[in-house]
C-alpha cells in the first residue's frame, strides 16, 4: 500500500522564527542606513524568498545581494538559534514518521541553513530530506522548490500533501496539483490562506495530526 508523502514549511510551520529572521533583516537594514520598519511589517518577511522582500526596497541587483549577504552573516552565528518549536507539531511529525510516512521540509529558506536547523530539532531525524533555496536564489520560489523536492525523492505530486502556514505554501502545492493544508498558527492567517486556496485548515498541531491521519 503506497502511503502518503508530507512536505512540511519550516518557518511558521516547524518552527516560530519570528525574533531570528526580524533581527537579521533589521540588522541588514541598519548596515545599509536603511530605515528599519516597525516589528508588524518585518513579520511580513517571513516566508518570501530574502530577494524578493530586499527588492523593491532597494531596486537594486547589487544591493539586494550585498543585503542578503548582510541578512546572513547574522543569521549563521546568531539566527539560526533564535526560534521557538511550535508546541505540539514534533508529537505530530513523529507520529506520521511512526505510521511509515515519508516527510521532508520544504523551504524558502537557504537549504544549508534550513539543514543546520532541521540537524538540531528533537524530531530532525524524522525528515528524509530538507529542500530549500539555493545561496545564489536560482531556486527560491515554492513550485520550484517542491519540483526540486519530486525530483529528488522520486514522488508523484499526487502522492504528496504540502503543509505551511503561507500563501506561497498552498500555491505551490496548488501549482503541482498537490493536496495541502494551511495552518494557521504561523505567520499567514485564515484570510491569506483561503484566498490562497487552501484545500483544508488547521487550527492546531492536532487538527493537523487528523487531517493527515484521516
């Protein structure tokens, strides 16, 4: 019997990144005499690739890089530790990796740093792969990162459910064809992910668990 495959988001999924990814861009900004926004707008980073929240901003290739560059030279010392587990998710990852299922992370975030995050979560061992995108942003957006993630795992999009808490999230899946739930304890909310599409909603880590196990 061929048992679904789950591709979890990381950030407003796994885990709540909020302080981590906020400081780092507020740190990016202010190296580049930026105005820094208020805590309320620099939540709307997260989930979008680094680059296409630097853009506009700077409308400037050059100075996007040197941005995201700042933005990681923060984050590979200090932000990749500043996040908090949602309560409950890893009981749910680790019973789906127990029923046999197949998980992997899928995430707009850099694939190393994705990586080293994933390695120090208690439920990191549960995940076959981490997806994410790639230092130089060829790879970034949600449908080809979850093409990247098919293609590596060898998988149907119709054997796979995508799960996240962001518009970008159901529209990749949607993209592919793939079944997909928003959750709705991250970053998006209800209004953003039923606009977006999304097939089912989760309140909670455990109406997760029963949608998936159902």
């Amino acid at each position: 019997m061929s048992r679904d495959v789950f591709f979890f988001d990381l950030d407003g999924t796994l885990i709540d990144s909020a302080v981590g990814i906020t400081r780092c861009v507020a740190y990016a900004l202010e190296k580049m005499q930026q105005p820094v926004p208020p805590e309320a707008a620099l939540r709307k980073w997260i989930g979008p690739s680094l680059r296409t929240s630097f853009g506009p901003l700077f409308n400037d290739a050059q100075r996007v890089e040197q941005a995201v560059e700042l933005y990681r030279e923060r984050f590979e010392v200090l932000g990749w530790q500043e996040h908090d587990i949602y309560a409950g998710i890893g009981e749910v990852v680790q019973g789906l990796h127990a029923a046999g299922h197949r998980l992997a992370v899928v995430t707009a975030k850099n694939e190393p740093h994705a990586q080293r995050i994933i390695e120090h979560l208690p439920f990191g061992g549960c995940f076959e792969d981490v997806i994410g995108a790639t230092p130089d942003g060829s790879r970034s957006d949600k449908p080809q990162l979850i093409a990247e993630a098919l293609q590596r795992l060898s998988l149907a999009p119709a054997q796979c459910w995508m799960i996240g808490d962001r518009r970008m999230d159901i529209e990749g899946a949607r993209h592919h064809g793939m079944r997909n739930v928003g959750v709705l304890w991250g970053f998006g909310g209800r209004e953003e992910l039923l606009a977006a599409g999304a097939g089912r909603l989760a309140e909670t880590p455990d109406e997760l668990a029963a949608v998936l196990h159902g």
